[in-house]
C-alpha cells in the first residue's frame, strides 16, 4: 500500500523524482571522485616504495584529471537518468543504450588506460634499475612506456565498441618497430660491457701505482675499476675502457712503479 503511494506521488509529479535523482547524482558523484582521488594518491605513495625514480608515478595532473572525469561522468549520467525520469531525451529504449551502457564501459575504458599508464611506468623504471647505464628519461624507457600506453588505448577503445582493426594492425607494426629498436639498443650497450669484463682478466695483472702506456695514454694507474682504468697522465687523469685493454697493446714501463 505505501509502496503503491510512492509510486503514484513519483508519477504525479517527477519532477520530484529529477530532483532527487539530481541530487543523489551530485552527491555520488562528489564522493566518487575524492575515493578516486585519495586512492591515486595512496596508490602512488606505495608505488614510490618499488620503484627507484624521485618523481612521482601518479603526478597530482593525472590525480586532478582522474577525479574531475569521474565527477563529471558520474554527474551527466544522474542528468541523463533526471531527464529519463521526466520522460526527456528520446525514449527509454535510446537512454538504456545510450547511458545505462556506455557510461559504464567509458568508465571501465578510462580505468583500463589508467592501469595503461602505471604498467608502462612501472616498467620503464624496471629497465633503468636492470640497466644502470640507461637514463630514465632516454628512448627506451618512454618507448617502453609509449608501447604499453597504447596497448591500453586500443583496449579501451575496444570496450567502448570502436572499431580498431586498422589501429590494432597499426600498433602492431609501431611495436615490432619499437622492440626491434630497443634490442638494438641493449645489444649495442651489452657488447661493450661484455668486453669490459672480458678485459678484466687482461686489468687484474696491472696495480695501482704502476706507469703503462697504451697507444697515446702515458703515466702512472690511480685507480682501477671493473670497467676502467684511470691513469694519471701530464695533462690530467684520463679514463680508459678496460676493453681496451684486450683489444690493443699495453707497455708496462720498467723502473717507474711506485710500491709505497
């Protein structure tokens, strides 16, 4: 019975009912986005725990944005729902399709590109922490970042029903590009490392405080490292590959080294 008087009071008058929906609307949406946005920022100080980079991984841009889009989305729907209340906007049919479906698999496609985002972040970082020689921001950590990015777009896109058969073909070809670039890269960088410690046998025979000479360098060894040796010449203190020093001839002067 009281059930029964609501539901006629609602359609007596729904106006009513807009505004209620309105405000309940405003309400969720306000919410939403600060659990949206104190959840980012929770998420980012966890993650600046993992990975090694001073910068944040969730910048407050990123935060800001994240928390405006899930208002607004949130608010337009509850206008969406108010007008279908007040029998507004085409039919109940073309708002079920229109709102009740596609708001949700917006807001599943913006959360698929936000994972998008620190996934590549999270990977990029990994690169630089498993290569010390790659600075984070060189090529191949944003190419990674760029890749992963577009993955996510292009599943995102998908989940809103756009067509991505040419964009997919297309990520396709960017990314065999982009990793046969960045193999290259690793490859070009680990061969000279890799003759650095094969060299290391030819290092160990040398002192510190010994005098060498090796092609143009002359003069006496001050320090030497896995991959270095500095010697100290007229001029200064020169860093030398120890590569080099398996690939060329090295004289050791007799008479000239300094045992303390």
């Amino acid at each position: 019975m009281g059930s029964s008087t609501v539901l006629n009071a609602i359609s007596a008058h729904p106006e009513f009912a807009a505004i209620a929906v309105l405000v309940a609307g405003l309400v969720v949406a306000r919410v939403a986005s600060i659990g949206v946005s104190m959840g980012l920022a929770a998420l980012d100080r966890r993650l600046s725990r993992i990975t090694t980079s001073e910068v944040s991984v969730l910048t407050p841009r990123l935060i800001a944005l994240s928390r405006a889009f899930v208002f607004w989305l949130l608010l337009v729907l509850s206008v969406a729902l108010a007008a279908r209340a007040l029998g507004v906007g085409g039919g109940f049919a073309a708002l079920n399709i229109v709102f009740i479906q596609f708001v949700p698999n917006l807001l599943i496609a913006f959360a698929i590109v936000v994972a998008g985002h620190l996934t590549g972040l999270l990977a990029s970082n990994l690169l630089t922490q498993l290569n010390s020689q790659i600075p984070v921001d060189s090529i191949g950590p944003r190419l990674v970042h760029a890749t992963i990015v577009a993955v996510a777009v292009v599943m995102a896109l998908q989940n809103i029903g756009v067509d991505i058969t040419f964009i997919t073909r297309l990520l396709l070809i960017l990314v065999a590009i982009s990793s046969g670039g960045l193999m290259l890269a690793f490859a070009l960088g680990a061969r000279q490392h890799v003759a650095n410690l094969l060299a290391h046998r030819e290092v160990s025979r040398l002192a510190v405080g010994e005098r060498i000479r090796i092609d143009d360098v002359e003069g006496a060894i001050v320090e030497i490292t896995s991959t270095t040796v500095e010697i100290t010449t007229r001029d200064g203190v020169v860093s030398v590959p120890a590569s080099r020093f398996a690939e060329t001839s090295v004289m050791r002067l007799r008479g000239d080294r300094n045992d303390g």
